[in-house]
C-alpha cells in the first residue's frame, strides 16, 4: 500500500511539473519578433528638384509614427528597424515650388527616384518600386508651376503581416 501511495504521489508532481501556466501560442502578432526587419528607403532627386521645390520626405519610424524631414540635398536615405508586427512601413515625398522662385532656364528636370524594400533577417522581401516621376526631363519654365502641384505627394510603401508576408501598398496615411 506504501508503494502504491508513494508512486502516486510522484506521478502527481510530475503531471504538475509538466504544466504551465499560460500558452506560448497565446501571443498575438504584435509581440515583438525575433526576426531582424528594417524598411530601407533611398531617394535621389534631379537638382532642379531641389533648386526650384520645398521638399519633404515623410516616413514611419519604428513605432509607427510620422516623421517628416526637409531635404535640401539631392540624396535621401532611411533605415528604419521595425519593431512589431503586423507594420506599415513607406515613404511620402511632398513639394512645392519655393515663395519667389525664379525659372530661368528654358526647361526643368524635375525627378526623384525611389528606391526601397523591406530586409526580413537579411533577405530583401517584395519587390523594388524603383521610380517615382515628379516630372519628365524637360519641361518647360512655364509649365512648371501648374505641373508641381499636380504632383506632389507621391506615397509609397510595403504591409507586413504578422508572418512575415510583405506586400506593396499605396494606402498609407501619414
């Protein structure tokens, strides 16, 4: 009877020693992750772009807010680490031609190209957006100042879902 009881006791304690408390399964995609993911975004602008325009750059940092810079330069570049899961991540470029600018040349190259993806533990997910045209080589001085606002804007960017799946969108709100 002694051993029946003692052999009890011990598959008892070890049923309970097997046990938790909670789930791991229980964790919703929001949780941090244990893959490394960034959004790498470069822009590189014509330097009429940057002679003629207010330009700025927004973003979503790692907590998912808005920031916007000025760009005064004809490169742009942005890492930024994500760090929950699912994420929006891209890129605005707004402009506006500058308060008293004067067009004196006969034609403005007004481009910015865009280049950008999503880094999931070094590997490049979804697929490069690689261009986006504020304007074609050559317009002319006096087309400039109806063919900026018309432009301006441009909003670029990637869903990442909570496993990991990347995806191109249009549809970011900044």
């Amino acid at each position: 009877m002694k051993k029946f009881f003692y052999m009890s006791v011990l598959v008892l304690m070890a049923a309970l020693t097997m046990t938790s408390c909670g789930s791991d399964d229980d964790k919703k995609g929001d949780e941090p992750t244990s893959k490394s993911i960034s959004y790498e975004a470069s822009v590189t602008f014509s330097q009429d772009m940057i002679d003629i325009c207010d330009v700025t750059m927004t973003y979503k940092d790692s907590d998912g807010k808005a920031v916007t810079e000025t760009v005064t330069s004809t490169t742009w570049n942005k890492k930024v680490k994500v760090n929950k899961l699912p994420a929006i991540v891209g890129a605005k470029c707004d402009f506006k031609l500058k308060s008293g600018v004067q067009l004196t040349k006969e034609n403005y190259d007004l481009v910015a190209e865009l280049k950008h993806n999503v880094m999931i533990n070094g590997a490049k997910k979804g697929y490069d957006q690689p261009y986006f045209f504020v304007g074609g080589k050559g317009i002319k001085a006096d087309k400039v100042a109806e063919y900026v606002p018309r432009k301006t804007g441009g909003v670029y960017g990637y869903t990442i879902s909570a496993d990991g799946a990347v995806n191109a969108t249009e549809e970011i709100s900044f």
